[in-house]
C-alpha cells in the first residue's frame, strides 16, 4: 500500500524535519517543495492502518512539523486498470513538478491512463482525499508549467489543478554570516 503525505513546518526547521524523515521507516522519499505544503513524502505500508501509525505516531514527531494531510493511493484494479497493472507512482524527485487534479466523477481511471501515455509525465496515482489524482511532471518549473498549461490543462474531466513545485534543498552553511549571499 502506498500513500502520499503533505506536511506543514515551521518556518526555519525544513532541513531538521527532512534528516528525520530520511531515517523513518515506512517513508520511501521526502522532497520540500512551494506551494501550499512544505514537503511531500511518498509512505509504504503493508496496509493503510501501518501507514496510518507511521503518519500518528511517527511523522507528527518529527520537530517542525505542524500538519500533515495523507492521500492513500487507490490500487490499479479498483479503478478499473488491468493488464499491465496501471500506472507507474509519482516518484518524489527535486526539480519536478506535483499537480493535483480534480475529476469529474467517474473521469480519474481515464485521466490516469492519459497521464501514463505522456512522455513528460514520470507517474500517475489515483488517490483517496480531496485531490483524486497526483501527477509528477520531472522537469523544473520553467519546463513543466508549460506541459502544465498546454498539455494536462487540456485533457477533458480535468476540472481543476493544484501544483506543488519541489527544490533541491541544501541547508546552508552555518558558519556564514547574514549578508554573504549579497556578495
């Protein structure tokens, strides 16, 4: 079972909360990213009750960390997806672009089989939550918003999108002073 994970963090403690993401079991990747969250993680679990103690018991431990919002992935054969058994999962990658879609009812098994058919699109996932799909586009933001805008944009049932942009985050050194990035 997999599931996508938003959190929110306070300001300053992104680098604390993503060390101790990296050592918590059950999380497979976390990225910071723009937008609306702070990080998004891709969770694992044998069922959605482990990934769900992993999110309680776990991640709401995690020093930062304020909210969190879990988006349980939808497997291929409930949405109807047989055969090649549906689409490759939005990897959580930096420099990429996550687009959350709202779909008409009944739209999200198509819409995902038009997503995995595009070459610039890295994974598909149907979710459970209140986005019903998530989608990565791996190119920077300069690239993807126009994938964005003139591709995904046009795919019918789509009726609305929400975009988080991941970075590659370095913490900075410690050992600089306030105005060093100035020079």
């Amino acid at each position: 079972m997999d599931a996508y994970v938003y959190l929110q963090v306070e300001p300053g403690r992104i680098s604390q909360a993503l060390a101790a993401l990296s050592t918590t079991q059950g999380v497979r990747r976390a990225v910071a990213v723009i937008g609306e969250w702070d990080i998004l993680l891709h969770a694992e679990g044998s069922d959605l009750d482990s990934i769900a103690r992993v999110v309680l018991s776990e991640l709401h431990q995690v020093p930062g960390v304020t909210r969190t919002s879990t988006a349980p992935v939808v497997p291929a054969d409930r949405i109807g997806v047989t055969g090649f058994g549906g689409p490759k999962p939005p990897p959580i990658v930096p420099n990429a672009c996550y687009v959350r879609i709202k779909a008409e009812i009944g739209a999200a098994a198509g819409i995902a089989e038009r997503l995995a058919d595009m070459a610039d699109v890295a994974g598909v996932a149907v979710l459970g939550g209140e986005w019903d799909l998530l989608t990565c586009v791996a190119q920077p933001w300069e690239v993807a918003s126009g994938v964005i805008l003139g591709e995904l944009h046009q795919i019918p049932g789509i009726l609305a999108t929400s975009t988080l942009v991941s970075l590659q985050y370095d913490e900075l050194d410690d050992d600089r002073d306030q105005f060093s990035s100035w020079s």
